[in-house]
C-alpha cells in the first residue's frame, strides 16, 4: 500500500458474485472472507484467492439483487457494479460500509449544482456552479464556489430523479432530488461525471426509498395534502377546502399516524413530510 492510500476499514463478510464479464451468474453462492476498502479500492479476499476492485471502476453501489433463493436469504448486503461485473458483499455493519465506499468514492470531489432548480413547484433562475462533496452520516453537503454550503439531510429527501440535461452547452447526467430547506419544498440538481452521480444518487436514494408515496389517501384527504403543499396554512385549511374544521382535524390526525405529517405544535399546526410532499406533488400532477 502506497503512502497516498489509506485504509478506511476492513471486515469479515460474506461475498458472491452475481455478474461476470455481462453474463448472470444464477447458480452462485455465498462465501466468507475479508472485505479490505481503502481511497483507492476495494480487495475482496477468499479461500479461492482475492478480487480487487480499483473504486475508479465502481460504476454504481445498489441494493438487492436476488439471483436465487440462497442470496434472497441474506438481508443485509449491497451490490457493487463495476465494468461488466457485479458483486454482493454483507456482513453485520453493511451500512457503515456502504457510507465508507460512498466518501472514498465522493468526498472531495468537485460537481457541478444548481440550486434551488425548484423551489414551492417554481422553477427558479439559478445557475449552474462548482461544488466540492463531503458525504457524512444522513447528509450530503456541497460547498459552493460563492461560498454558499447546500445541505441535504437523506431522511429529509422525498424523490431522486436521473435524467440527462444540457449543462454548460454539453449533455450531462444530472441527479434531481427534492428536499425541504427553511420549510419550502426544493428541488437540488447535481451533476458531474458519470460515477459521481450514480453514487450521489445511492446516497439520496437511502431516503427517498423510505419516504415512498405508497399509500392510499382518499379524495379529501389528497386535497388537504395539496393546500399544505401549496403554501396554505395549516389553520386555514378548512375554509380554503371549505371543510369542516373536525373533519380537518381527523384528517391530520390519520396523516401523522401515517407518516405524511409531522406535527409542528399543539393546535394542530403540522407540516408536510417527505412522503407528505411526493403525494401531494403526485396528486396535483394527476389534477
């Protein structure tokens, strides 16, 4: 190892792989052994010898990937894709490991930001500036070159979109992920090379999974939705739907059962949560 290398953990596991030179693998197993991640790779050490992952070949880091009932199994394991392979790697702190990978992979790295793109569903006339990355538990930080620090709390974002855009006169793959800043809904564009926005999006994916709009909201209750999201308060919401104060009541009381609201105070003050803010958004665009 070189003076310029630093080891950032290294951990018993088990590993498999699933994808070999593009072909899938579905009579594979899994192995134990040692998982060795420094700022420069990954080693992969077992009975039949090492496999070494260079992190400037890791093309994205995802989640399940179930090729037969013996990997379905494990719960707790990642997949690391790189070149035309594909590996799963698990062990008792995954988590922590995947953090680890995600910071060698990003911290320091410079992107390109645009923010907010959105903000309240209005576009906004920002321009696209240079970022450095640092990646810490539950948060994604950006130092703009104006010397601005965006934050993204991960729990805090409700959708990550992929998608091409033109930056700076070229075609660039650009990362949209909606969060809350200062109690606005907001939408972040991130964009750089290709590695950095697959992994940046593993990084926010963490929450928006978790904040998932799946769930089944009557009429009136979608309605109540989109006038918080809308900027109504939450006292008058009532005479905005021309609702019944009670029934109002009841209904945020059903939403924050539900994860969709949190409440503020007392006196039914309540605010949009992720999952909140992606049903709303999803329901005004079915409007």
């Amino acid at each position: 190892m070189s003076k310029s290398e630093q080891k950032l953990a290294d951990v018993t596991g088990q590993f498999t792989q699933v994808v070999r030179d593009g072909r899938k693998l579905s009579d594979t197993s899994w192995s134990n052994g040692r998982i060795v991640l420094s700022n420069k790779r990954m080693v992969i050490v077992g009975n039949e010898g090492k496999e070494t992952v260079p992190l400037s070949k890791v093309q994205s880091i995802r989640g399940r990937y179930d090729v037969n009932q013996a990997i379905a199994k494990v719960s707790n394991y990642i997949s690391i894709n790189y070149g035309q392979n594909v590996y799963l790697i698990s062990m008792e702190e995954v988590d922590t490991f995947e953090l680890e990978l995600q910071k060698a992979i990003l911290d320091g790295e410079i992107v390109l930001i645009k923010h907010p793109a959105v903000k309240g569903g209005v576009v906004q006339d920002s321009s696209w500036q240079k970022a450095r990355v640092k990646i810490n538990p539950g948060l994604a930080n950006f130092a703009v070159e104006d010397g601005k620090l965006v934050q993204i709390e991960v729990d805090d974002v409700g959708t990550v979109e992929s998608d091409e855009r033109t930056v700076h006169s070229s075609e660039r793959p650009v990362i949209e992920a909606e969060h809350t800043e200062e109690g606005s809904s907001v939408q972040t564009y991130l964009s750089g090379s290709a590695q950095n926005c697959a992994i940046l999006k593993s990084v926010l994916d963490r929450g928006a999974e978790k904040n998932a709009s799946q769930i089944d909201l009557s009429g009136k209750e979608e309605e109540v939705l989109m006038a918080i999201y809308s900027g109504v308060s939450p006292f008058e919401v009532p005479e905005f739907l021309d609702m019944d104060i009670d029934r109002v009541e009841e209904i945020y009381e059903r939403l924050i059962e539900l994860d969709v609201l949190e409440e503020v105070r007392i006196r039914r003050e309540v605010a949009l949560k992720p999952r909140g803010r992606n049903i709303a958004s999803e329901a005004m665009n079915h409007k």
